[in-house]
C-alpha cells in the first residue's frame, strides 16, 4: 500500500501553528482520533519535528510544512497542494496567533498589523480556498483558536482582543453561509492555558479571578477541539466555545 493510499483512509487535517502549545496538543488529539496531520510552523522547524515525533508516538502519522499564514497566494498554493496529494482537506484548524502587547495609545502601527494580519488575515487566507474544497465534498470542519481576550476587557491588547473579537464574528457568518452544504465552522476560546504566551502574564493575579483557581493545559483546549472535529458534534456550528475555567 502507497503511504498516500494509507494517508487517504484517514481525514486530513490542518493545524497552523503547530509547532508548541495548543498548537501541538491539537495536533496529538486529532492524531489519535485518526487524523493525518499537516503540521504548520512558520520558523520553529524544530519545535514542528517535535510535535511530529509526538503524534507519531502515539501511533498517528503527518509531515511538517513550513508557511505564513499571512502570505495568502502561499497558503492557496499549500491547501491545493494538499488536497491534490491526499486526496481532500478534511478538518482546519486556525491556531496561528501571536501577541504584541502594549497600551493602545503606544502601540506601535507595527505591532497592530502583525498581530491583526496573523490571527484574523491568517483565518481568511487559510479558510477561503479550505471552504472551496470542503464544498465540493459537502462536508468539514473548521475550527479557529480564539481568546478569552475576545469577551472581555484585557487592558494591553487592543491588538489581540481586535484581531480575536473579528475571529469569533468571521467564524460566525462564515458557519451561517456554509452550513447547508455540510461544513461546520467552530471558535474555541481559552483562557489562561500554560503556554509561552503566558510566560510574562500576571499568574497569581489571573489565577484569583479564574473560579477553578488553576490554569488550564494545552491539552484540555485539545479535547474540545476534538469533540468539535468529530461526528460526535455533527449538529454544532457557528458556536464560541470558551475553554477558561469558568472565568465568565
């Protein structure tokens, strides 16, 4: 048997971003629902092997891909790629996202279109020509990695809560349009998850507003993306899943 043959018995599924925290949970929690993983990374070529050794661990298969997810000409060509090569596109997963925190009157016009061309271009340019394969099969899901960010006041990330917030309301039209054609389009939105992103936050302050006076790990936001991903949640669409705690 071809390792494509292989490959096209199981759902294809796309994670950017994958090379560490969420990202990477993801990709192990959909390997072991029996998924093929495209591995996204943008620099962290090492930190993408590791995510791969990790779904090949458990028993999954995949590859590592480098692109932005910014370049859209770049990420057309990669989704026509991987559908030509295995066959269909069956499950995305927008996970890119970086932060570039700083009170909005300082924030420099640098840092507003980075974080803005990352999350909420990314989404667009990864999930238009996505969709137009889905439909063609008339079935999918997407899912996008918002923020706890997106729903409520975070003083330093104007940037980041604009770029999410557009996330969730993006995700929202777009599962209305597709939803008749088989494709399903999901948000989840953590909060406090241990990740690098976090590395500088506030913890003990943060911990105290969080009801469960813990944070959350990568793999409990991996847990409900699966369930969303999956047949199990065949009548679920157009929703933000906050995944926080019980913060609101």
């Amino acid at each position: 048997m071809t390792a494509e043959n292989k490959q096209n018995e199981k759902k294809i599924a796309i994670v950017t971003g994958g090379s560490k925290g969420i990202g990477r949970a993801i990709c192990v929690e959909l390997a072991s629902c029996g998924c093929y993983i495209i591995i996204n990374y943008m620099a962290d070529k090492s930190g993408a092997e590791q995510t791969l050794e990790l779904v090949k661990a458990g028993g999954g298969s995949g590859e590592i891909y480098q692109f932005d997810v910014r370049d859209g000409q770049v990420a057309e060509k990669v989704v026509a790629d991987v559908a030509e090569r295995l066959g269909s596109v069956d499950i995305l997963i927008n996970n890119a996202g970086i932060v570039a925190d700083g009170l909005f009157m300082m924030m420099s016009a640098k840092n507003w279109q980075a974080v803005i061309d990352t999350s909420l271009s990314g989404f667009y340019n990864m999930t238009r020509p996505v969709v137009e394969q889905m439909v063609r099969r008339r079935k999918g899901a997407i899912v996008s990695i918002s923020s706890a960010s997106s729903l409520m006041v975070n003083r330093g990330q104007a940037n980041y809560s604009a770029a999410k917030a557009g996330l969730n309301a993006a995700s929202r039209v777009v599962a209305s349009e597709v939803a008749r054609l088989g494709i399903r389009v999901n948000v989840v939105a953590p909060g406090l998850i241990e990740t690098d992103m976090i590395v500088k936050a506030p913890k003990a302050e943060i911990k105290a507003m969080i009801p469960m006076a813990r944070i959350g790990r990568p793999e409990e936001v991996a847990r409900v993306v699966g369930f969303l991903c999956s047949d199990a949640a065949s009548y679920v669409t157009g929703q933000v899943v906050s995944v926080n705690g019980g913060m609101f």
